[in-house]
C-alpha cells in the first residue's frame, strides 16, 4: 500500500486502511472502493490523501503509537476546546487596539467556558491521561506513520506535537505529572492561531511583512489564553510562549535563548529569565518534526529521511542539538510501510520496496522488501534486504504520498 493525494486519485482505487470521523468513528473501511462521490465526500471533509491497495506490500502496514481512533478521538475534542475558548476571548476581548488591546479587555479573570468547552477542556485531561499510556508501552516510534492527512491541520498537528513531546519527555525522564503538563501544551500550542487569519496560515507562497507579523502574533496570544484557562500549573501555557523560540535567540515572540542541552533543571529554572524552558524546547522540537511530516493544503509532507536530515540542520541554531539527538534516536528514517529506493553502489542500484520493519538499535538500517527492479518491474522473487548485513546499500525514501510506487520518477529529499 501507500499513500496518495486525493487530487491525484483515480476511482476505483481500493481503501487500505480505515478512515475514521473525529469521534472516532468509521467513516470508510479498509477494502471499500473509492468511486467518484467517495473522494468527493472525503476531500469535503478536509482529508488531503488516503491509504490505497498496490497489490504488492499490502500486507504490510504503516502503524503509529497511538491508534487512528484514539487520535480522531483527541483531534475532535482539542478542535471543541478550541473553539469553546476563542468564542469567550471574542466576545471580552473585542475591540479597539490590536492584540494589546484583546489582550487588556481579557482582563484577569479566568475564562469561563461553557457546557461544550468544560466537558472538552474535561475530556482532554482524560484524553492525556490515554495518551501517555499509550505513548509509554513503546520504546521508541520505530513504527510511526507519515503524519497529517487532513487539513484541520492545526487539531490534528497539535495531537502530532503532544505524542512526539511525550515520547521524548519520557525519554528524558520526566516524572508523570510533568509529562501531563507537556501533553497540554502541546495540545494547545496553536491556540493562539484562532486569531490568525485562516488564508494566512494556508498561503502557499512568501508572507509579507504584514501577515508574518500576524502569525508572530499567535504565541503570545496563545500565552494569555492559556494562562487564563483552570490548568493546574502555567506550564502548557509556556509551552505556547516559546514553541517558536530558538536555541541561538532571533525567535519570537521575545528571542529567548537555550544552551543546546537538557542536563539538569534546577528550581532556578525561573520563568521570564532570558531563557527557554526545557518543556517548551521539547515542544517546540516536537512541533517542527510534525510540521515536516505533515501534508499541508499548499505542499506534501516531506519524505520521511529528508525530515530527520532537516532536523539535524536545524540542530543548534534553532532547535535544542541534545533533544533533536534523542529525537534521531526515536523516530526512523525509513518507516515501516514507507517506500523507499536503493541508491547506486549496490547490486540492487535504483530497486523500490517497502521498508518491513525496523531494529530498534539501528533505525536508520531497516528491512526492505524490493518489488520492483531499477526498470520498474515487478520481481517474481521479492528480496528481503536487511540493510543491517550490507554496507554499501543505502536508501532514499519515495515521496511521501507517491504518485504511484510503479512510476519511474525520481525519488525527492534524497538523503547524502
């Protein structure tokens, strides 16, 4: 199986995994055939791709940390609390004056939500609770699909963001209720965006200085909200403060800085000291992985190795080097289901497979079965290569949402 653009679909296609609605529930079952109204229904609803049968690895399948419905389930009630909460900041904080004035007119009670908000901020708790369960029986996201398919990115992405931060939190030995705390603030990271003209966020081209402007903005605005909800600690909120600050300062909203490390927090750790918080520089390195791996409506995800390669570019600079190490530890470049190239210098030079599994010591040395040989054609004995017991092979993953996996097109993001 693989992945496919619904733009690029052709009906009569056949379903390979389930996709499900945002309570969880199945909208169509792995094995239906996509006709004409089946792809307009769900390009109605946002999805950008799909899972679709090839005939040639559809026994092998893309698997997550946490499952589909689990993650639809959260997606929907992140969306409801979002909404619950700029529906009240609207309505106190409108008016005259910009942000500072929204911001003013908030004033300093907390934000009373109503029915639907409570029992969604309410969820939530129970929602992180399920997550980091889930997130602990796992030793790293060998298996982790490619991210968002949909395009409520900024939900679905937040959901991304908290199973990422919570995995490396967990890595990095951070006791349970500061794991709770982290899985908040990623989960609303973003809200801030509320605020953010929508066809800014989806723009496929440069911003102007105006509408970057605008998006600066959401960190800040995400902060105030987020500080005004009845979390049990300011963390999450600080989370959204700095998820776009960087480790060599030139980030905003107030170019904090960081030292690349993790070591030990101290209680002098304070908030507003120049520096970012080690919770907020998980996020954030959570936050740009997802962004990565994920379609977006203006641009497909990008290939599974050349995400890990940009987040070691990123390293430094930007984001905390010791916590994108963990991350490269955790996340593989080759995903199981992910379809993948063998690059020249092997026998097996320009062969296409689907990578099988993944050895939890060596991520980026999978198993790969080859289907297709350098023309294209489908080889009547597939090759198990265990990259592991060959030195001179190495891979180049397929583009994320590959056209088709048979087609002779040159593979993109190309790893060195």
């Amino acid at each position: 199986m693989y992945r496919q653009s619904l733009e690029g679909l052709t009906p009569g296609a056949v379903l390979a995994k389930t996709v499900y609605d945002d309570v969880g529930r199945p909208l169509l079952t792995a094995g239906t055939v996509l006709s004409s109204r089946y792809v307009d229904a769900l390009r109605a609803r946002g999805l950008l791709s799909v899972y679709v049968r090839d005939g040639l690895a559809d026994d092998v399948v893309p698997v997550d940390i946490v499952t589909e419905q689990v993650r639809a389930t959260i997606t929907g009630h992140v969306a409801t609390t979002f909404t619950s909460i700029a529906l009240v900041a609207q309505e106190r904080g409108a008016g005259p004056g910009g942000v500072d004035g929204m911001v003013d007119r908030l004033g300093e009670e907390p934000i009373a939500l109503d029915g639907g908000g409570t029992r969604a901020l309410a969820d939530l708790y129970a929602d992180v609770e399920y997550l980091i369960a889930e997130v602990l029986e796992h030793d790293s996201a060998a298996g982790l699909a490619s991210l968002k398919t949909h395009s409520s990115y900024t939900f679905e992405h937040s959901v991304d963001v908290a199973v990422i931060g919570v995995l490396l939190g967990r890595r990095l030995g951070m006791p349970r209720d500061r794991l709770r705390e982290l899985a908040l603030g990623c989960l609303m990271h973003d809200i801030g965006k509320t605020y953010v003209d929508q066809t800014i966020l989806d723009k496929p081209g440069p911003l102007t200085g105006e509408e970057f402007a605008a998006i600066q903005q959401h960190p800040y605005l995400g902060f105030e909200l987020l500080r005004r909800m009845p979390f049990r600690s300011l963390l999450p909120a600080h989370v959204a403060y700095q998820h776009h600050e960087k480790q060599g300062g030139g980030g905003y909203p107030r170019g904090l800085v960081g030292d690349n490390t993790v070591g030990a927090r101290t209680v002098h750790e304070r908030i507003g000291a120049g520096r970012m918080l080690l919770i907020a520089e998980i996020g954030a390195v959570a936050d740009v992985y997802s962004a990565l791996a994920s379609d977006r409506p203006y641009r497909a995800a990008l290939p599974p190795d050349r995400v890990t390669a940009t987040l070691t570019e990123m390293a430094g600079p930007h984001l905390n080097a010791e916590i994108v190490g963990w991350l490269r530890r955790l996340v593989p470049s080759y995903p199981v289901g992910s379809w993948v190239e063998v690059r020249p210098g092997s026998r097996w030079a320009g062969w296409r497979g689907v990578v099988t599994a993944v050895p939890y010591a060596r991520l980026d040395e999978p198993r790969v079965r080859l289907l297709l040989d350098a023309g294209g054609e489908e080889v009547a004995d597939p090759v198990d290569l265990d990259v592991r017991d060959h030195a001179n092979v190495r891979l180049a993953s397929l583009p994320a949402t590959a056209p088709d996996p048979h087609r002779r097109t040159a593979p993109t993001g190309r790893s060195a």
